[in-house]
C-alpha cells in the first residue's frame, strides 16, 4: 500500500502535488494515538452538526450514503434512519477509523472502509448521497476527486462538503511571516493553503454538478497564546503538510511571532482570535427528473421593472385574487333564492 501511494504522488507531482499525503497521514494517526484526541475535535464535531442539518434540510431519504474523510464520525453520529439507509465511512487512517463513531440510530446499516480521497475505489453510481466535512481540503487533485464523487454518485443523488476557506488562520499566517522576516529576513510557508471560495463553485461545476449552493462561515476561537492554538492545530491533525513546509521554527521567531499576533489582532482580555472559514456547498448529479430554467423569452416581468418590482408583485397578486373570486362561486342566501 505504502509503495503504491509513493508511486501514485510521484505520478501526480506533474500536475499540482501541493500536500504530503504521507506526512498527513502520519500527523493524523498520531491523533489517534493520544488518550485526549477527542478534546480537540471541537471544531470538527461542530462544523459536522452544521453539515448534518444540511442533510436534514434536504427533506429526503437516502438509500445510500457515503461519509467520506469521515474522522472521528463528526457527521455519520448524526444521521438518522429518517435521513439514509445505509452508510459508509471511510477515512484515509485505520487508527482514526477505528475509533469513529458510529450513527447513534442502530438501525442504519454501517460499515467502515479505509479509503484514500484521492483514488476512490467504488463502483459507478454506488450512493445517492456522499458528504464530507473538512477533509477535501488536504487533497493534491480536487477536480479529480469532485469528477470521482461525481462518478460514483446515481442520477439526482447529491453532494454535500464542507471545507476550510482562503481565509482561515490568517492572523497565524501573518504574524509568522512577519516575526520570521523580523529575525531571520525572510519567511517560509507555514500555513497550508486553502481553497478561495471564488473556485468552488468552478470546480463543482466542471465536475459536472448542477443547482449548486455554496456559502460561507466563520467561526472565531479564542486562546490564551499562539502557542496554545499551534498545540490544539497539531492535536486536530491539521498542521502543516505542504511539501514546501519548514520543518523547524526558531525559538526566537516563535516568541516574536507570538507577540505580533497579540499586538496586531489580541482581544481585550489578552486572549488571541483565530478565525476559521468554512465553505459550505452542495451539488446534485443531473437527472431529468430536475427541474430546469424556463425557456428564454417566456418570462412574465422584465429586468428594467426590477426597480418597482413591490408593486408589479402586488398588482399581480391583486389580479390572481380578482380572477379566483370570479371563478368560485358565492353560495346563496334565502334571500337570493326569495327573489329567484
């Protein structure tokens, strides 16, 4: 296995091999090997109860399902037998998945599969329904995997993901830069990069998805140091893994940095802000049975109305209630029937 994957990243190093998989892979099992890993999945436990409510608001069931990066089981706790039948999870990490949790609801048909998100191995048209929360976002070919999901998606089955945005940790990410150029005159990456909310929405689209909906959110986390937010970042599993990284911080850039980041974004408290963006989005596979724009020209209002769009909602609602009143008859009363 180790020696297909090195072969498979030489492969893709071509193209645009931005992450250590193996390094990822690595950091992410030494999570599980802790005895307090779950005290650090607080952002990762709320971001999947967020997703979770987007499969509910979907107001379907699913026949199958697919967890897909699933950790810990952020999302797949959630689910319900209102929301899939059965269910697949799947992580890059054996140690993590093993320790996954399961949906709470025991009648959900589940089973466990270590999968790597670059290379799924899954039959066309497998699911009605995969999510992932924040695990794309460590992946070399993004395209690709949005063409695989796409593949083993049925027709109107739905994607539903939630990803780390451009502007996550940007206070870190400056505040390094500045406190290295400070001591040693320069400055390295330390700071995965993210993906800008900007592209989703291409990416999905030349996948092949349709209706999308993308959104997004920040949640601000308060720490009383920079030091305490890079243990918890190395306790989630989600330091850096770029294959540019810099394997070691000096002493002095690491004080440095750390009073820069207080002086530039510290809260009145003494305490640091660090501001995670979640890109929310959600892509159907096509299927005749959706429904599609109106053809060009048969739209009622023109744009140059836009302006007093209030009132032609209201006389065309006025004239909606005129027509249905002529068209229900009014019941007579003995007085009308005296006079017939």
């Amino acid at each position: 296995m180790t020696r297909y994957m090195s072969q498979n990243a030489k492969a893709n190093a071509s193209t645009m091999n931005i992450f250590d998989r193996l390094a990822k892979k690595a950091q992410r099992d030494r999570t599980a090997l802790h005895g307090d890993y779950d005290k650090y999945n607080y952002i990762k436990d709320e971001i999947g109860n967020r997703l979770s409510d987007r499969v509910y608001d979907i107001n379907r069931k699913f026949k199958r399902g697919l967890d897909l990066g699933c950790g810990y089981g952020h999302v797949s706790r959630h689910l319900t037998k209102d929301a899939v039948d059965e269910l697949v999870m799947c992580d890059h990490s054996a140690l993590i998945l093993e320790k996954a949790l399961t949906p709470e609801d025991t009648t959900i048909d589940c089973q466990k599969m270590v999968v790597d998100e670059e290379a799924l191995p899954f039959e066309p048209e497998s699911f009605n329904m995969v999510v992932s929360s924040l695990s794309l976002h460590w992946v070399n070919q993004l395209p690709q995997t949005f063409s695989q999901i796409m593949k083993c998606l049925r027709p109107d089955g739905v994607f539903i993901a939630a990803i780390f945005g451009g502007d996550t940790l940007y206070e870190l990410r400056g505040s390094l830069q500045l406190g290295e150029t400070e001591r040693e005159g320069g400055f390295a990456a330390h700071v995965s990069p993210f993906a800008a909310i900007r592209d989703v929405g291409g990416l999905l689209n030349g996948a092949g998805f349709t209706m999308l909906t993308i959104d997004t959110d920040e949640i601000r986390v308060g720490y009383p140091s920079m030091f305490e937010l890079m243990a918890d970042l190395k306790g989630m599993g989600e330091n850096n893994a770029s294959w540019i990284r810099k394997l070691h911080l000096h002493r002095d850039t690491m004080f440095a940095a750390s009073a820069i980041y207080k002086e530039l974004y510290g809260n009145e408290d003494g305490s640091i802000p660090a501001t995670f963006q979640i890109i929310y989005m959600i892509g159907w596979k096509p299927d005749p049975s959706q429904p599609k724009p109106l053809d060009r020209g048969t739209g009622q209002i023109s744009i140059k109305d836009l302006h007093r769009l209030d009132e032609v909602v209201k006389n065309a609602t006025e004239d909606m209630v005129k027509k249905t009143a002529k068209a229900v008859p009014f019941p007579l009363d003995d007085d009308d029937r005296r006079k017939r």
